[in-house]
C-alpha cells in the first residue's frame, strides 16, 4: 500500500487525480507508441532492457550524434554551455551544486538529476508527471525561460545555423537520420539527444554483482550489514527505493506498463500546515491540488555516493545529512525564510517515521550506498566528450 504518496500509471485513473486524469488515460492509451529497444547496450544478462519512443528507434549512429551534441556549447545562446555543463560524467551526468546557473546566470529551482538509467524512468523529472521522454524533456533547458538554462527560445534558427557550420555535423546527421536525408533541425537535435541519454545505462556496480551475479566476494560483510538496515522495516527506506533502479518510478521491457511516485519526505513545513518554499512546491504546481505539496519523484540510489548534494533542492550536503533527515523523521530548520519542523508536516509520508542508529549502523548504511557506485559509468568513453581538448 502507497500512504501519502501519489503514484501515476496501472492506477492512474483509479486514482482519478484532479488535472492528470486525463493525461494518465492518454499514457495509457499511448503504451503502444513504447517500444522494446533493439539497440545494443551492453547490458548484463539479468538487466531489461529498456523502452523507447517508436517514432525515435536508438541507433549507433543516432547515439553518437547525440553525444557531440550533448558536449556542443552551440546548443547555447552564448556559446557559454552545453548539455553537459549541469550533467558531468565523473559525477554520474551531475554537476556537484544544489542547483544549476544557465547563460544569464538565473538557477534552476531543483538539482540537476543524474541521467544515468535515466531509460529506465516513465517521467523525466522532479515534478512533472506530464513529462515522458527525453525528446520532450530536452527542449526544457534548450528554450525554457523561466528559468532561462540554454537561453535558446526564440534563438532556434541561430543554433541551427551553428551546427550547419560545424564541418563535422552534415555526415553525422545523415548517417543518423537517413530518411530525413540528414536534415539539422530542432526535432533532429531533440531526438539525437534522446537516444544518447537513453544509452547511458549503469549496471556494474559492486552491489550488482553480488545481487544480481553471485560475486560473494563483491562486496563486504559492512555493506552486507547496510543492505539488512535499508530494507528493514526499521528504515523503511525500501518502501519508496527499491526495484532495479532503488526507487518506486520505473519501465522496461519487463514492466511496460509501468508507475511513478512523488512523495513529501517532510523537508519543510513552513507554516505548521506543510508548506514548502513558495517556487518549490512538487507535483502542486501542476495538479493544484494542496495535498500534492512537497511531493517529488523518488530519485534513484544508484551512483549516490557521487551525486552530492540531494533533495530536490540539493539543501543536503552530504549522506549524512540525508540520514540526519531520515533518522528525525522530517528536517528541523531552525532560522531563516524556510524554518519550520519537517517532522511535523501534516503531509509527510508515513514512510518516514524516524529511526535511531548508532554509529556502527550509520557507517554500514553509508558502505552499502557507496556500493551502488558503477565507476565503469563514470569513465566510459562511449558516454564521454568527443570533441578535441583545446
């Protein structure tokens, strides 16, 4: 049973939430526009493969089209920026800040998500159940204006003109989009860009090993203790991180269906009522409903260990501060514009309770996340940046 949570997908229209409702029957309506992937991934034996668009098949040499790119800075207004400016390999396609500074210098309300597995998720975000795929979720920091990230809204004929210039470009796109007879357009971009992040999957951590391999010797007996912690009822962090990519929002081949949650895990409440900062409000500021408030989608553990800082704000530092969070039960803030205790917010999931550990426990919790770290990922060339070193 989901407490204080909202999932969208087998039970969206159960549901029948206020301004989704509609939405959530055309995704289930459009499932058939979801696809078995045929692209090679190099993916373990145990491991789904992942779905993609039908109309946007992931091929070699879309992929690596994709991947210039994603590191081109003329995919800014400034040519200050690029894709991989708020996404870093060698921090699992994170960029280490709370949040992130476009071409004029505004922030990005959240932190950046790693896109790493990225595939593997029905929604692409923090807080729009309404977002699918990465087709649509690229044009956000391409033309968003609020914030303004890539600055390119109203500029896309300048960016256009740019990639024609580039001499390496013109054999890349029509190798990647024959039938378009290698047209450089948004919708061309926007789909490159797509299939390389969809190629960006992880599955050799050292927990994947043991887990899924049978390698005993992947892992210590301290992780082995971490993992019995995080998936007991004590805890209860399972509740919300599990399955392949340790959350509860997933879709592969095996599950095509699907579902995603968005949970409140009591990081403010303001008011004493569950108020949370008035331009970061979770899935309220697209359903309108005030039960939604605080309320993001579960991100994936793996790679945590190099994905600091976190929440959706990125208002942690560090895992301990995130077992600080978990352990009180809901954050204590005790100054400042966004004071208040978590603990008590009226809307916070009953997934997070409180718990106590000592110090022992905390340094094996800490062991079994660093264990969900692939560090192949985090070097792979085929994810890495093409383009010559000035």
């Amino acid at each position: 049973m989901i407490k204080r949570a909202v999932v969208i997908g087998s039970i969206v229209l159960a549901l029948g939430l206020a301004g989704l409702q509609a939405s959530g029957a055309s995704r289930v309506e459009a499932l058939g526009d979801w696809v078995e992937s045929h692209f090679d991934f190099r993916l373990p034996a145990w491991a789904p493969k992942p779905l993609e668009p039908r109309g946007n098949p992931t091929t070699a040499a879309k992929v690596e089209l994709g991947r210039y790119l994603f590191y081109d800075t003329r995919l800014s207004r400034d040519g200050s920026m690029s894709c991989a400016s708020c996404h870093e390999q060698a921090r699992a396609f994170t960029d280490g800040r709370a949040t992130s500074p476009g071409v004029t210098g505004d922030h990005t309300k959240r932190n950046s998500m790693s896109l790493v597995n990225s595939a593997y998720f029905p929604v692409m975000t923090w807080s729009n159940p309404l977002l699918h795929s990465f087709e649509q979720q690229a044009l956000v920091p391409l033309t968003g204006t609020e914030p303004v990230e890539l600055g390119l809204s109203g500029r896309e004929d300048e960016m256009i003109a740019r990639l024609k210039a580039e001499p390496v470009y013109p054999a890349l796109f029509r190798k990647a989009f024959p039938r378009e007879k290698g047209e450089i357009s948004m919708a061309t971009v926007t789909r490159a860009l797509g299939a390389f992040q969809r190629s960006i999957v992880s599955f050799r951590s050292p927990y994947d090993r043991y887990r899924y391999e049978g390698d005993v010797d992947a892992v210590s007996d301290s992780v082995l203790r971490g993992e019995a912690l995080f998936f007991s009822e004590k805890l209860e962090c399972h509740h919300c991180h599990n399955g392949l990519n340790l959350s509860d929002s997933e879709r592969h081949a095996r599950n095509r269906l699907g579902a995603f949650a968005f949970h409140n895990t009591g990081l403010y409440n303001l008011d004493g009522k569950g108020a949370y900062p008035a331009d970061n409000q979770g899935i309220r500021e697209i359903t309108g409903r005030a039960e939604d408030m605080g309320r993001f989608r579960t991100p994936s553990l793996r790679n945590v260990a190099v994905t600091a800082p976190y929440f959706h704000d990125g208002s942690a530092a560090t895992l301990d501060e995130v077992i600080d969070h978990y352990a009180a039960g809901g954050r204590t803030l005790r100054e400042g514009p966004n004071k208040g205790e978590g603990r008590l917010n009226p809307l916070k999931s009953s997934f997070v309770p409180g718990f106590s550990l000592t110090e022992k426990e905390r340094e094996d919790l800490k062991a079994f996340l660093r264990a969900q770290t692939d560090e192949e990922v985090l070097r792979d060339p085929r994810f890495s940046n093409p383009w010559p070193k000035p």
